[in-house]
C-alpha cells in the first residue's frame, strides 16, 4: 500500500554479481599523468559494430559448476559487446559504471543528484584514472542514487550508477584516452552501450513490433436499420481494474491495435482524495472509493501521458458479472457505481476480457465461482502493524548519522529495515524436523516517516496497512509483522472452497472491528505487554492513525500459532536491532490484506483462464503478483500474449524481454 516504490527501467542487463573492486588507486601528488601499462594512438574516428546484447539470467540457483560455465559466457558475451582494446569504436558510445561507492561523509546528500568531487574520485577508481579532480563533471551523469548503512559496512555510503559518455569526456579531456582504450568491461559494474539509441522502453518496442499501422486495418460496411456504416475490424478487449497490471495491459494492447476499454469501479484521483479526506475526517466509508478502490496519482500521471491511445477510461463502472455463451466469455455486464442499488445494469460485448482486479475485490471472486471458474487457496501473510517513533528508528540503523536525517530534510535518508525471519515451535538448531514446522515472518509494506491508515471495504471489519508521502516527514515509521498462512490452516472455513481464505480474512478482520469497539477505532497493545502475554496498560504511546485506538489484548486476537509466531520473531529482531522492543512500539491490528488469498487458474503460455476462454486474469488479484512492479510486468506479458491470439502481434515476446518462469503462486519475470 506504501506508494514509496520506485523502478528505472533502461533496457536489458546481465544479471548482477558480486565482483569485489581489488584494484587499489596508488595516489598521485601531482596532475601529471601516471604511465599506463599499455599505451595505444588514439584512432580516427569510424562507426560502430554491431552490439550483442544478452538476456538476463534467470533461473533457480544452479550447480556450482553450472553457475561457473554461465559466469564465463557472461564475460564473454561482455567482451563481445564492447569494442576491442584501443579500437576506432572506443572514441563513441557510453559506460555504465555501477557500484560505485562515496561514503555518506563526503556527499552533499540524498537528495543532490548531480556529480560531486568525491563521486569523481569513485569514478577516477573504477576506470584506473590517476586524477579525478582532472575528469569533466560534464561527461557524467547519475543513473541511480541509494544509501546503504548495513552493519557489516565500516560506514554508510551512497551508491552510484553513473553513464560515461566517451565522445564528451576525450573532447574535453583528450589524456584519458589511454585509459578508456583498454577498460576492461565487468559483469554488473562496468557495461559497454553504444552511440546509437537501442530499442530499450516499452513504447519503441511496441513501435517497432507493431503489426500494421491504423490506416492498414480493414474496414467493413455492414447495415443496420437501413443505414450504412463502417465498422472497424479491430477486436474490443475490456481491462477490469486500474492497478498496475491493467494499466500496462492496456497500454500494450492498445498500442498493437485493440480498441480497449478501461473499468473502474472506484473514483478518478480528485475525488478519491476527498473520499479518502473524509474517511479520515469524517469516519465516512465509501464502498467503492477509498484505499483498497480507485485511481492512485501516478496512474493518473500514467494516464494522461498513454492513453492518446484507442482506450476508453470509465471511472465509477463496477463488473458485477460476464456474459458467457457456451463456456466462453462474451461481455461483461457493468452498473454505475454513483447511481443507487438497484440501478439499471448494462450489458457490453467484447471479445476478450482481462481480469486485473485487486485483492480486495470479494465480489468479483464470488461472481467467478458462480461461473465455475477454476479458482484455489493460495498462501498469503496475516499479522499486526507495529510503530515506532522515526526518530528511534534512525537512531537503530545509523547511530550517530542519525541526527542528520532531520525528519526527512537532511542528507542521509529516513531509515526503514527490511526482516524476514524464520520461527516454530522446536529448536530448529538440534532439531532437524523443526523447520518442518516453521513458518515464515516478516515486515511487509515499511513506511518510514510514514501513518497507519484504514483499508476496510466494509464497515463491520477492519483492516488496517500504512503509506508515507514523499517527504517521509512524519514522527511516526511502521511496518507490518505477518506470518504466512496456508490452506492448511483453512480448516474451519473448508465449506466455503475456494474462497476458504476469504472467508478467513474476514473472521479476523471482524473480530478486531469488535476488539475496537467499532467506529473504526483500531486495537492496540503495547508491544512490551504483547510479548508477556497481558495488558498492563490503560493509556497507550501515541498513533498516528487518525481514527483513534484502544487498548487491547491483541495476543488473543489470533490462532496460538500464528501469535507465538509473532512473538518469537519479535523478540529475534530485538537481537539484532536493540531498542525495537520499547515501550514506545505500539501494534495495531488487524494486517491481513498482504496478497490474494486466492489463485485464478490459466494457461502459462497464453495467460487465458484454464476453465472459461476469452478471461485473462492477471496481477495480484488473480494470485500472480506480488506488488506494483510484478503485477505490471504481469500485465505487459499479458498484452503481449493476447495480442498474439488477436493477431495483433507476431514477435517473439521472450526475445526481448525474456522468459517467465511458471511457479506454482507467483510468476517470476
């Protein structure tokens, strides 16, 4: 739910792997040049070969052996890539230097991006340049900027990625010739990329892999009512839900041609904001517009800059059901969600339908069961969402660096964590069978500088996540602590089938609207009581969650196992970062929307449902993503294969984007 995601796409790479930096730079006194082992001319200038580009490597962790063979290919094809050693080809094109390391001391910052003196002298390392202060700031720009304050460090740093454009670094500083001549390309740290622009984005792809152009597709007269008109031969395709894997799915089909209609039952983004405001305000809950439905700001940003496209965008219009004829998909039958129940539906053709709803969407699960739609239990997470105060989070991950984080104004970045534990019953130390036992916890969706707020659908049950705006400002940081459940632990909701998750969802979600007290008003316990099993305490540090809190024994909200799971993962963290145990921690309950509790069954080839042709289900809803980055690359393979059978595209998908991997719940792009 956290909106503090973020991804740079820039074509193809090879898959990173670690290759420690054991060149040392000797230092230098004066600006004169050192010797290089190897001097070449400089060239004149020619064009550029051709460039091998290779996919990246995917795959379950292979044999050693097997992994050294691939590793050998690797440098390989990188050494095919780049030009030869003191080639004509050197004089153009870019490098990508990554891993470049500047500790945090020396940097002006998170939030400076351009390039910085001790950025220079990284960069002066990793190509063997005696005198950074010598390299033109010009000839650089930064990729990516992260900040990492690991423990096993000596001290944080700032990591860099960095492009080199060659052209302007010899026109400007003609004595590093040597030392671009024979750069020696390094897998995942130092990657050669030529002059001219590569097919490497979403749009030039589906520009150059286009089928035909608009004015190619066939138009047919037909009669209707004794009136003549054309009709396009383009196929119509529906996209239910405006999340990141309907988005890309639309985008893709209707940049190949499709004329596609985009459904959502939730609000446009303005209205959203002020349903949500007074949710907040108010203890106002629209059904269909708040958290868990409606347009997000960067899928308005999204929309406003692709949809020039042949799509059609309806906010407000829920899928309350599918026409299907002889066991495939016809159309869909939609309502106005403004309008009164009981409005007057209305029914839409279409030739395919892409299912890219959330994991909230109860009724469309329903709606599918009724169509003996092939649907099963799927694991997902459940737990309690704990708080602290950022300022004691900060001083956990950065020691003494923590007084420049300033509330999120300073130069080093507010501090989150990421932990993901292992806990049961036995001693999994000296008992071999114990991880037989074992289940899975971890912090999902940490929100530095961030709130908790509420993600109910419903008004007799409570469910709670967190988000952080851009500032990161808050007093406040939290993060879920959940632990995984199956549909072994299902047994009490068996007679609901497929939906026995849902259904146990649900009994949590109510039983906190009660230990509430109703109103929206969130259970909490100290985290200190948790662990000990009582409730001390009347009066309760501070939330953020705005609709207020009331103590309670959240130790008893859940299953045994799945309490002590928390509590022995709890205190695990406590060892390795001192102080999360406090009395300042507060949880909140409930946490038990991390994932689909459910998988939609289809084709892994052709993502179509495996039980009703013509329904595409994808993204985290249909149980195949796991976030806002896999749920749209979830969508953008979607398009592509449905594209196929529309005959809209004849390329080869895995050719350059690459092969999925089909795992029994998520797929792994």
């Amino acid at each position: 739910m956290a909106l503090a995601a973020a991804a740079t796409v820039t074509g193809l790479r090879l898959a990173p792997l670690s290759i420690p930096a054991s060149y040392i730079l000797r230092t230098c006194t004066s600006h004169a040049l050192l010797a290089a082992p190897v001097s070449f001319s400089r060239p004149r200038r020619s064009g550029c070969d051709a460039v091998v580009r290779c996919g990246k490597r995917t795959g379950k962790r292979r044999y050693p052996s097997e992994k050294k063979r691939l590793e050998r290919r690797h440098k390989e094809l990188l050494h095919q890539a780049a030009p030869e050693e003191g080639s004509p080809d050197r004089e153009s094109g870019y490098w990508r230097l990554s891993k470049l390391a500047v500790p945090a001391s020396d940097d002006p910052g998170k939030d400076f991006t351009g390039v910085s003196p001790a950025l220079l002298q990284a960069i002066a390392k990793a190509i063997k340049f005696p005198v950074a202060s010598m390299l033109p700031e010009e000839a650089f720009s930064v990729i990516r900027k992260s900040f990492d304050a690991r423990k096993v460090l000596k001290a944080a740093q700032f990591i860099y990625t960095v492009d080199m454009d060659v052209k302007k670094l010899l026109d400007m500083e003609p004595r590093t010739w040597d030392f671009i001549a024979r750069l020696e390309p390094k897998l995942g740290v130092i990657e050669y990329m030529p002059d001219e622009k590569l097919v490497n984005d979403l749009i030039s792809i589906l520009s150059v892999n286009k089928n035909g152009s608009d004015d190619e597709v066939e138009i047919r007269d037909t009669i209707n009512n004794g009136s003549i008109h054309s009709e396009p031969k383009k196929p119509r395709v529906a996209v239910i839900g405006s999340g990141p894997s309907g988005l890309f799915a639309s985008l893709v089909l209707g940049e190949l041609g499709a004329e596609v209609t985009l459904l959502e039952r939730g609000q446009a983004v303005e209205q959203r904001g002020r349903d949500i405001g007074a949710l907040a305000v108010r203890r106002i809950l629209q059904s269909e517009s708040n958290f868990c439905f409606g347009e997000v700001l960067l899928e308005s940003m999204y929309l406003c800059s692709v949809f020039l496209l042949q799509v059609t965008i309806r906010f407000n219009t829920r899928v309350d059901d599918l026409i299907v004829e002889d066991g495939q998909v016809k159309g869909i039958v939609v309502s106005d969600t403004k309008l009164h129940p009981g409005s007057v539906n209305q029914k839409l053709p279409f030739d395919a339908v892409v299912l890219a709803v959330g994991h909230s969407a109860r009724d469309t699960y329903s709606m599918l069961c009724k169509h003996n739609v092939d649907l099963s239990p799927k694991s997902f997470a459940v737990g309690l969402r704990i708080e602290h105060p950022q300022e004691l989070i900060n001083s956990i991950q950065y020691s003494e660096l923590a007084a420049e984080v300033q509330k999120g104004r300073g130069r080093i970045p507010v501090a989150d964590y990421k932990i993901v534990k292992s806990v049961g019953e036995g001693d999994a130390e000296n008992n071999v069978n114990a991880t037989e036992h074992s289940r899975g916890c971890y912090s999902f969706c940490m929100c530095p500088g961030g709130q908790v707020v509420l993600t109910s659908t419903n008004p007799s049950e409570l469910c709670i996540n967190g988000m952080s705006f851009s500032r990161r400002a808050s007093k406040w940081a939290n993060s879920a602590l959940v632990v995984t459940v199956s549909s072994h632990d299902f047994g009490l909701f068996q007679s609901h089938g497929p939906l026995a998750g849902v259904e146990f969802q649900r009994e949590y979600e109510r039983r906190a609207a009660a230990m509430g007290g109703g109103n929206f008003v969130v259970p909490a316990q100290c985290v200190t009581d948790f662990i000990s099993n009582k409730l001390s305490v009347t009066t309760l540090p501070p939330s953020s969650y705005r609709l207020g809190v009331r103590p309670s024994k959240l130790h008893e909200l859940f299953p045994p196992y799945i309490t002590e799971a928390l509590q022995q993962s709890i205190i695990m963290i406590e060892k390795e970062m001192p102080g999360f145990v406090s009395k300042e921690a507060l949880l909140h309950g409930v946490e038990t929307r991390t994932s689909s509790p459910l998988q939609i069954s289809r084709d892994g080839e052709t993502y179509e449902s495996t039980s009703l042709q013509g329904l595409y289900p994808i993204g985290e809803g249909a149980g195949y993503a796991g976030g806002i980055l896999s749920a749209a690359v979830d969508g953008m393979y979607c398009g592509f294969a449905l594209a196929k059978q529309l005959s809209l595209f004849h390329g080869d998908i895995e050719s350059f984007l690459g092969k999925a991997q089909k795992q029994t719940s998520f797929v792994k792009y």
